[in-house]
C-alpha cells in the first residue's frame, strides 16, 4: 500500500514556521517521528517512510504554493498512488486556530495550492487536512497575516496540533480516512488536553 503526504508550504528561508507554511511543518514533523530523511528531487523535497506494511512518499514540492499541483501529479503519476490515498496537509483561514478538520475533498476555499492541485488532477476529491490558522487580522491584511509567524501565545497549540497531525496522518493510512474523520474532526485544543 502506497500513500502520498503532501504538506503544502513555499521554499525559502523567510518563509520557514509561517502560518501558510504549516503543511511543511506538519510533513516534518512527521518524517522526523519516523527517522526519515528528505532528498531534493524532481519538483519537491521527497522522504519515504516504511511504516505497518505501508510505504508513505511524503513530500513537500518545491514548485511554490500555487504550482504544488505539478509536484502532487508528477509524484502520484510516478508511484502510482490512487486519488483516495493522497493526503494533503494545508493551512485554513477559515478555521480557528484551535481547529484541525479532514475532509474527503470539497472547495479549495481560495488556498492556492489546493486550486492548483485540484486544476492539475481534474478534482477535488482527494483527502486533505486542514490546520485551522484563525483569521485574526485587519481588513487588507490577509497576506501579512498568512506569511506571518505565529505569535508567542500560539506557539503552544501549533505544538499540540503538529503532535495530533502526525497520528491523523497515521489514521489515515491504518484505519481509512472515514474512521480518521470520526476520530479526529471534533477534536478541540484547549489547555491542558
């Protein structure tokens, strides 16, 4: 059984641990849980981990955001992973931040990364998980807010959810996305959980 981990995130030094860049955190997170290690290849940063019979090609594509499409397709194609074994792991404004949700597939909700991997695979039903980034910013300031850090008061919940993250990633690949929905999605941070 073969699986494809996508964290979503742009490359680049002043991007790095950025609410937009979560999707890469949360990969990382991951891959180093289970010793993995990334190589650079073609258009994305690629670990393979072994885990319970399943091999997860996580990878984090270095195409930039709105271009991650062209690395989920070359991988999928290239490994062969079926549409229902992709899982995209991506930041949400919509969600507060105390908030993690997986879906089967749905709207990309204007995330351009999910735009673009929904262009390039002619869907967008394939499983993903959003990491609630709350929207807590002035009116104009959206983009400031998405490539901002997170504040000190968060750091903690961030925390929290990457833990919680990498056992939904687990979930999906040993009990199926519909039990990891069952599981996970009412699943609330507040302190002391």
């Amino acid at each position: 059984m073969k699986y494809l981990i996508v964290g979503l995130g742009n490359i680049g030094a002043e991007y790095e641990h950025t609410r937009h860049n979560i999707g890469f955190d949360i990969a990382d997170t991951f891959v180093a849980k289970h010793g993995g290690t990334y190589k650079n290849e073609r258009l994305a940063d690629v670990a393979e981990i072994k885990w319970k019979g399943r091999t997860l090609i996580v990878i984090k594509p270095t195409t930039y955001m709105n271009l991650s499409g062209k690395a989920v397709k070359y991988w999928m194609d290239k490994e062969k992973v079926p549409l229902e074994n992709i899982f995209v792991l991506v930041d949400d404004l919509a969600l507060p931040v105390e908030v993690l949700r997986i879906r089967p597939g749905g709207s990309d909700a204007g995330q351009n990364g999910l735009k673009n991997i929904q262009e390039l695979l002619g869907t967008n039903q394939y499983p993903r998980l959003r990491f609630g980034i709350g929207n807590n910013y002035p009116k104009g300031r959206q983009v400031d807010f998405v490539l901002g850090k997170w504040p000190k008061e968060e750091l903690g919940i961030v925390q929290w959810k990457l833990e919680k993250c990498v056992e939904i990633i687990e979930a999906f690949v040993s009990i199926g996305l519909e039990r990891t929905m069952n599981k996970y999605n009412n699943l609330k941070y507040s302190p002391g959980n």
